[in-house]
C-alpha cells in the first residue's frame, strides 16, 4: 500500500514538474521512445526483450491498482501474453515531456487485441511511462496502466472524430480512416 501511494505522490510530483518546467522532447528522442514502447507491446511471453527495456528498480501500479517490482511486472506481461493467441498492439495518443535530458515522461493510449477461446478480445489502456538513460540506454523506471472502458473509448474517439471531420490530412488526424466509420456520439 505504502509502495502505490509512494508510485502515485512520483506521478503526482512528476505531473507537476512537468506543468511547470517541461521542455521541448527532440523528435529522435520520441521516435526512439515509441520504438521501446511498441517493442515492450510486441514482447509478448520474451523476457530477454522485458528485461532491457524495464529499468532494474521500476516502480509501477497494474491494472487492478496492485504495486508491481520488474519481477512482477514482467511476470504479469507474460502471463496477459500467454493468455491470447495471434495478439496485435497498437499504439497512440503520445504525448511527451522531458524533464531532464536523460528523463522523459510520455503517456499514450494501447490497445491490445487477441483471440482467447475463439472469440476475439480488445483490452484499451491509458499509460503514463517515465523512462530515464541508464547507460546509453532508455528504459522504464516507473509506469501505470490505466484500463479504458469500451464507453470511454467510444467517447473518446467520438471525440476525436469531432475534432478531425472534414480534414483530409493523417498528420492532423491519425485516425481519421478508422473513425470515419463513426458518428458525433460514437455510433456506427
């Protein structure tokens, strides 16, 4: 309990930090960011590709508000892993700020789909991730993840289509071919 408060006064304090004196993040910078993040989405069950990108003192909260060390985080990757078969990830929404040259924030939303007893399953989270350079390398120190209802999703990217209708260009609207299908108020 001490560790999830501890996790989320870190949150807090960084969410602050970050309103106040947040910089520019270096477009390689985020590119390599979301490079680890896919990759992290991608491992699946491997614990070799878990282990270089989770920093050795991770704090993070799962799903269901637990505290989890790296054993635990990675031993919860690979069970949600093992639970589907043919798992896609697809991720989002990246925001970033850099608080340091060698620590970053950046939250995003993912979504993970998966068949599981021959009936397709969509899990959507939101995630905040701090990640700081250990030597040479990014990697996560502390990490949340937020489940995202099917209504919440739907809201936000009625949202989202409400924000990008009638604009032809990807870069402003990455969604936009997949929310077409959408109306203002989520609906097909």
């Amino acid at each position: 309990m001490k560790r999830i408060l501890a996790v989320l006064v870190l949150c807090a304090a960084v969410g602050l930090a970050v309103s106040i004196h947040s910089k520019d993040v270096p477009s390689d910078v985020q590119q390599a960011l979301i490079a680890l993040d896919k990759q992290w989405g991608n491992a699946g069950p491997d614990t070799a590709k878990l282990d270089k990108i989770i920093g050795d003192d991770v704090l993070a909260v799962g799903t269901k508000g637990e505290e989890q060390n790296k054993k635990q985080l990675i031993a919860d990757n690979v069970a949600t892993a093992s639970q589907g078969q043919n798992t896609s990830y697809t991720a989002d929404e990246y925001k970033f700020n850099m608080l340091s040259p060698d620590v970053v924030v950046m939250t995003h939303c993912g979504t993970t789909k998966s068949m599981q007893n021959g009936k397709e399953v969509t899990e959507s989270h939101r995630s905040p991730h701090i990640f700081q350079k250990q030597n040479g390398e990014w990697r996560v120190v502390a990490n949340a993840q937020m489940p995202i209802t099917m209504q919440q999703h739907a809201r936000s990217e009625s949202e989202l289509w409400l924000k990008c209708r009638g604009r032809l260009a990807h870069d402003d609207c990455p969604n936009a071919v997949r929310l077409t299908r959408l109306g203002p108020n989520g609906d097909a």
